[in-house]
C-alpha cells in the first residue's frame, strides 16, 4: 500500500471512491470532507488548508471541483493534484455530458445530495413551502436531474418528494463512475510516478 499519498476528497463521492477502494483500484487513505461544506465556502477553505497542511509531506490528490474561491491556488503546491471539472457533477458525468445536461436546463441532483435535499433547500437556501421554491427554481431550470451511479439504491419516493417540492419535472440519468475512475486512478498514477522520480533523484 502506497504510504506517500493521500486522497482528500469530498464526501459526495465517498460511495463511488469507497467501491473503487474495494476493487483494490485505490489502495491509499482517503480522507473525506462534508459535502455540506460546499454551502459555506469559507469554512470549506479553513477545513481544506488544514487537512491539506497536516498531510503536507505526502502527495495529495484533491477530489473536488473550485468549491471555494482559492481553490486553484492549491494546485500551485508541486505536490498538489487535482480533479478536472468545476463542480462534483462535472467530475462524475465529463465536460460534454455535463454541458448537454445544463444546456437542457437541468437542476442536477447527486445520490448525497438527494438524501439530504432539506438541508440543501430547507435549511440552507431558506425555502419554507414548495410555492417559493418553485417559483425561484422555475427561473432558472426547466427540469431535476438525478445522476443515478448505480452504487447507491434509488429511492423513488423520496425523489418525487424532492421534484414535487421544487416544481420540477423528474428525470433519471444513469451514469456510470468511469469519468471519475479514469481521472482519479491518473491523478494517481502521475503522484506515484512523480514520487518515484524524486527518489531516484530525477
């Protein structure tokens, strides 16, 4: 098991990354952090230099999209990588996907977000009744986008709830984890080989 290299990731993938880490595919730590942080990018920012300066002496790679203003700073760090995509729903579904799907007018929803989608639009956004909601989601978006990976069970009930709340149309997108797989493993692979570089002094 490699003991120089450390994933720090959102925990929106941590069902994807976990099945990928039980496939043997990824064999390092994975460090996880709230995906609810991503509503408050400042404590984001504080929680990611933290864990980022406890495991400075490893080679990181960061699993997350510009989920707060400075983000791209960390990839001036030589021993920092980081996923391709400005938010999680990018790294799971590719550029192209990504863009068709938002050219349609959709409002993504991920697995995590889903089961969590009072805290999301209750909560945080301040939306007391379906009416409100609708109103500002009917602005914006034409239609609710689930992103169904196939590594969580799809709750039906719970996503109508969700479609009937904001007064959006429901659409399931299957989607395998083969964009997010190819991009981690080669973010992987270029921290292992730039390690072994380093210790054969090139």
């Amino acid at each position: 098991m490699p003991t120089n290299i450390v994933i720090i990731a959102c925990s929106i993938f941590k069902t994807e990354l976990e099945h990928l880490k039980s496939m043997g595919k990824i064999t390092m730590p994975i460090i996880y952090l709230d995906s609810m942080l991503h509503m408050h990018p400042k404590k984001l920012q504080e929680l990611l230099d933290s864990k980022i300066k406890e495991y400075n002496e490893l080679k990181i790679v960061l699993v997350f999209g510009d989920c707060h203003a400075r983000m791209i700073d960390y990839e001036e760090n030589k021993n920092i990588v980081r996923t391709p995509g400005i938010n999680c729903c990018e790294i799971f579904l590719g550029s192209g996907q990504y863009r068709k799907v938002r050219n349609e007018g959709a409002f993504i929803l991920l697995p995590e977000w889903a089961s969590r989608w009072k805290e999301v639009f209750i909560d945080y956004m301040g939306f007391k009744n379906s009416k409100t909601t609708t109103e500002f989601m009917n602005d914006m978006h034409k239609k609710l986008v689930y992103v169904d990976t196939g590594y969580n069970k799809t709750n039906n009930p719970l996503l109508n709830e969700i479609s009937e709340f904001v007064g959006l149309p429901l659409e399931i997108q299957h989607s395998s984890i083969n964009e997010l797989e190819k991009n981690v493993l080669s973010l992987i692979n270029q921290q292992e080989t730039d390690s072994k570089n380093n210790n054969n002094g090139g």
